[in-house]
C-alpha cells in the first residue's frame, strides 16, 4: 500500500467516522449535550479528513 493510498483510505475511515458519529446525534434518544458533543467531533472528524486530502493532493504536484 503507497503513503498516497493510505492517506485516502485514513481520509475515507474519518469520514465514515464523521457520518456516523451525525447520526447518532440526530438520534432523539440522545441528549441534548450528548448530540451537541457528538455533532462537534463529527466536525472536527471531516476538517481532519480534508487536511489529510489537501496533503496528498498538494504532495503530488511537481516540484520543480
């Protein structure tokens, strides 16, 4: 596995992370807190996912 591909694949896993962790807020059976916790890291989770996209794309430009 390349340091590119593993760099997309750790951007996917964030993502799913993020997307999971959005649901679970949206659940009513969560508590307010809880959610707004949840719904917060779920943020921090997709801003971690881009840096890591943002990297590997600016990685691979030339450098000459």
């Amino acid at each position: 596995m390349t340091a590119s591909s593993r760099s997309r694949r750790i951007a996917d896993l964030l993502l799913q992370h993020a997307r999971d962790l959005e649901q679970q807020a949206a659940s009513e059976a969560v508590p307010g807190p809880l959610a707004d916790r949840l719904a917060r890291r779920a943020g921090q989770l997709r801003a971690l996912s881009d840096r890591h996209a943002h990297e590997r794309i600016r990685t691979q430009e030339p450098t000459s």
